[in-house]
C-alpha cells in the first residue's frame, strides 16, 4: 500500500519543516509515504471563501487517479486513538487498497465536490491546528500506527 498525504500550502517553518523530513524519512522504512504541497492559489483577496475552496478543490482532486482512497483530515471527521488508526491502517491495508490519500485542505476546509468524492473524514482533535503543524503531527501518527502494528517499542500504553 502506497499512503500520499495532499496538503495545500508550503511549511515556511524550519524547525516544522525538519521534524515533518525526519518522520517522513522513518515511515519509508514501513510504507511508500509521499508528502505533495499543492501550491497556495494565487490572489486570494479577490476570492470569496467558496470560490477559493472551489480553487483548491479542483486542485486537490486533480492529483487523484481513480483507485485511490480519499480520506480528509476535517473537524467534523472520526477521531481514533493511536492504537485504534493503527487498527484502522491495518483494515486498509487488508481491504487491498493500493494507494490511500489524506488530504489537509485550505483554511476554508474543502469543497462539496471533494467531500463527494472522500471514502472517509478522519479528526485529529476537536482542537484547531495550523495546517503545518497538523502534517507533522499526521505524518507522526501515520509512523505510530506502524510501529503499533509491529509491536516497535516507541508507541507506550
């Protein structure tokens, strides 16, 4: 299984920007993981909120081939324990799907046509996030689960 991780925006925060480049390198040890930046649209003052969710919307589904398996990282989304989105990799992984991408929208969160097209919502807090931190924490619990899964030291109950 290959896991992509769609965000909008580039990380200008270089010690987020170093920690996000160290779990990276450690999940390749387990899995085919690619971080994508979607670059920010461009003259954003001069678009309503739909509009540039619209924008980042046909942006986002753009980057899909059709097997994939879209997840998005959204408030309203499922909220798991490590343990449990280990649990919930595993499932994914014994289901076949080849390719699983999660996706971290813009500031306006995402358009009707891209929740159309998610197999799933997935929560990381019911707190809010700048969207770099959310990726490294993601990208870090992504490598949790697979450490969980193998039984690694580094996940403690």
């Amino acid at each position: 299984m290959n896991i992509k991780l769609l965000a909008i925006g580039k990380t200008d925060n270089k010690a987020l920007q170093t920690l996000i480049e160290d779990y990276t390198k450690r999940l390749g040890f387990y899995v085919k993981f690619d971080l994508e930046i979607i670059p920010d649209i461009k003259n954003v003052k001069n678009l309503s909120e739909a509009q540039q969710k619209e924008k980042e919307g046909e942006l986002i589904l753009s980057k899909l081939s059709p097997t994939d398996q879209l997840i998005l990282l959204d408030e309203n989304g499922k909220t798991f324990s490590s343990v449990g989105f280990s649990e919930e990799m595993q499932k994914k992984m014994n289901s076949g799907v080849k390719t699983l991408v999660y996706v971290i929208g813009g500031p306006y969160g995402f358009s009707s046509e891209v929740y159309a097209k998610a197999q799933g919502k997935v929560s990381l807090s019911s707190m809010t996030f700048s969207h770099q931190m959310v990726r490294l924490f993601f990208i870090e619990q992504v490598y949790r689960a697979f450490t969980i899964l193998r039984n690694e030291p580094y996940h403690h109950q």
